[in-house]
C-alpha cells in the first residue's frame, strides 16, 4: 500500500491504539466534536494572531492594548465556533466555564509575553521595534516526502544564537509526557533536516500553568527519525488484524468514550468493559 505521510499526532495515535489509528487514519472514520477540540483551536488561533497585532509607539497603556486586543480576538473566536460548540451535548452554562478557563489561560500566557517584551523595552527598543523582535515564526510546515513526515510547529523563536521550538497546550497537565516528548523531538528533527541547524531547546507553552523545555540534542533527533521509521514499517499493511486493540480506560469513561468505541466493541462485547 502507498506509504502515506505521518505527524507527531498519527504516530502518538498509533502508539497509544494502533486500532484507533486503523480507523482514524485507515477508515477514515469520523470523529465526533469536542471541546477540548474547539478550545484549541481558538486558544492555537488567538495566539498566533495576536502577534499581527498594529503597534503604536505612542501608546501610553500598550499592556492593556494588547490585553484587551486578545480578549476581543478570543470572543470573536469563540463565537465563530458556535455552530461546533452546538453539536456538543454540553449546557450553556458548562461552554460559559469553558470560556472563561480559556481567558485565563490567555491571561496567563499574556504575563510570559508581557515579561519578554518588557525585557526589550528596557534595552532601548520603542514599542514596535520591540514587539516585532519577540514575534516568533509561526505555524511552520515542514514536509519531507521521502522520510513520510510532516507537521506544524507552533512557534519558533529565535534569541540571540538560540533557536526555540515551541508548542502550545491547553492539558491540565504540567509535564512533558512521553507523547509531548516524542511530539517535540519529531519538531526537533525536522528543524534539522531542514536547516541542518540543531535547535536549542524544544517545549511546551502549558497555557495553564507555564513553560517546560527540552535540550535538544542529536540523541533525541535521531530517536525521532527511528521513531518515524519504525512507524511506517508497522503501518505498511492495510489488514485490520494487524492494528490490535489495546484496551484501557481510554476506551470508555465515566463521561465519555473513545470516538471508535462502538466500531471497536459491538454492542454485544461491550458488557464488563468498565472494568478497565
């Protein structure tokens, strides 16, 4: 079978269920509607918009400029999803909450912002020149046809000699998982391969909490590329069989289930499942 292209994100999905892959990226069977999803992505599009942002030298209150600039970009966001957020089986007050977490998580990415901005400020910068050094490159797509890898990333900063390789989160979590880990040097390696420049660090802006980083190093760059390999070679083969389930409480849960559930259990051998 053609080999197709992975991402970060086929290949944690594999790793974690190689059924769910199968139906995922196989079947292409359709996934129901989040909101965790659709938090994401307003949270992933405020951000990258707001460094679009005009700036005024002049202006006497820029924190609260830009402050008020990303509240509006949220709320605009936010109801442009409205025709998602109505598929959800969710009361209006419980989306209100959901709103209101994504603000502050916001707010607390605008503080990690609002530290780095400052620091140019008061090495001589006016306003603009100063935003316009911390706006980061963002949302990159890298594609490499004959390794069968692509992705975006997030952000890439560049300070000083420092190249950063960064990604946004809205997890309750404040760790970097295995499946961040592998997500972060799989950005690594394709920096790379294309630049032929090893990034400093690559990491995580948990909009939650704060930011963790990993040293980049050849070591995890070439862990990426196996990775990579290794997952075209379980994956060249259409044949069900050959993609096992693996069963935990990620199959089903007290408020939801896996978006294949019902494919992968048939009414009759789901009884005694929510054991796991």
């Amino acid at each position: 079978m053609p080999r197709r292209l992975q991402s970060p994100s086929s290949i944690n999905m594999y790793k974690q269920c190689a059924r769910k892959y199968f139906y995922r990226y196989l079947k292409r069977l359709p996934t129901k509607p989040s909101i965790h999803l659709v938090r994401g992505s307003v949270a992933h599009k405020v951000l990258e918009d707001f460094y679009d942002l005009e700036v005024d030298d002049y202006d006497v209150d820029i924190r609260m400029t830009f402050m008020q600039a990303m509240i509006r970009m949220l709320k605009q966001y936010w109801d442009d999803s409205a025709s998602q957020l109505a598929k959800l089986d969710m009361e209006k007050e419980e989306i209100a909450q959901f709103y209101e977490e994504t603000q502050l998580m916001l707010i607390n990415w605008f503080e990690i912002f609002w530290e780095k901005f400052q620091k140019q400020i008061k090495l001589g910068l006016s306003q603009s020149e100063a935003f316009k050094k911390v706006t980061p490159k963002r949302e990159a797509l890298y594609k490499f046809m004959d390794v069968g890898i692509q992705g975006y990333i997030d952000v890439i900063e560049y300070e000083g000699d420092e190249v950063n390789l960064m990604d946004y989160k809205t997890s309750k979590k404040f760790k970097i998982t295995p499946e961040y880990e592998l997500q972060l040097a799989i950005y690594a390696f394709m920096y790379h391969r294309q630049h032929g420049v090893m990034p400093t660090r690559a990491g995580i802006y948990f909009l939650k909490h704060g930011v963790l980083h990993l040293d980049v190093n050849m070591d995890l760059v070439k862990w990426a590329e196996k990775e990579i390999k290794e997952i075209h070679e379980l994956t060249d083969t259409s044949d069900i069989d050959d993609y096992p389930k693996t069963i935990t409480p990620l199959c089903k849960w007290r408020s939801g289930q896996c978006d294949f559930y019902d494919a992968c259990f048939p009414k009759n051998e789901q009884k005694g499942l929510n054991d796991y």
